[in-house]
C-alpha cells in the first residue's frame, strides 16, 4: 500500500526530472492526474472517508500518467521528432498506464 495521493517528489524521482525549475507545472499535472484517476477508479475512492492508502499498482500509474502528460506537453500534435528516423506518432493510450491502473481493456468487469 502506498500513500495517497503521490507526492511530487515520487513524480520527480520516477521521470527523473532534476531541479525545481517545472515544479509548479509538475504539480498541476499531478493534480490533474489525481483527479482523472480518482474519477475512473471510483470505485475504489468512493469510501468516506476515502482511502489514505492505495495499491502500489495504483499510485506508480497515477505517477506514470502525470509524467506521461508533462511529456506530452511537448508535442500537442502528438508527434514526436526522432532526428534521422523522422517523426513517430504517440499513441493516444499506454497499455502500461492502463494495466497498473485498472482502466481501460484491463478494467475488470462492471455491473450496474
């Protein structure tokens, strides 16, 4: 179990983003990255009060999705510049996020 909600300070560690210099940037894509996570994992934050700690699986791709979007900020076209390779596409979604997340074709299933 991790503590919730990551910290900058985990963001920073696992993009491995030195300095101070993109900290107030960080934060609101962790803040964002929060919000989206505790939106479409309801069901694990819908206890009051809501959880201090959550799965490890949970956290790291709450961190990995807010490094992803700090990275994405640099290409709002979704391509990416490979020098001599040319440009690559990003792909919308990240199997990886999904999967530690629970969201996406790895969201078990829902009943109503």
């Amino acid at each position: 179990m991790r503590q919730w909600p990551p910290t900058l300070g985990e963001l920073k560690a696992d993009a491995q983003i030195p300095g101070t210099g993109d900290d107030a940037v960080l934060q609101s894509v962790l803040d964002a990255a929060v919000s989206v996570v505790e939106r479409v994992r309801a069901d694990v934050f819908r206890a009051d009060p809501p959880p201090a700690e959550v799965p490890a699986d949970l956290s790291l791709g709450t961190v990995r999705l807010a490094a992803r979007e700090f990275a994405r900020r640099r290409s709002p076209e979704a391509l990416i510049d490979m020098g001599e390779l040319g440009s690559a596409r990003i792909p919308s979604f990240d199997p990886d996020i999904e999967r530690l997340l629970g969201i996406g074709r790895f969201r078990g299933p829902v009943f109503a």
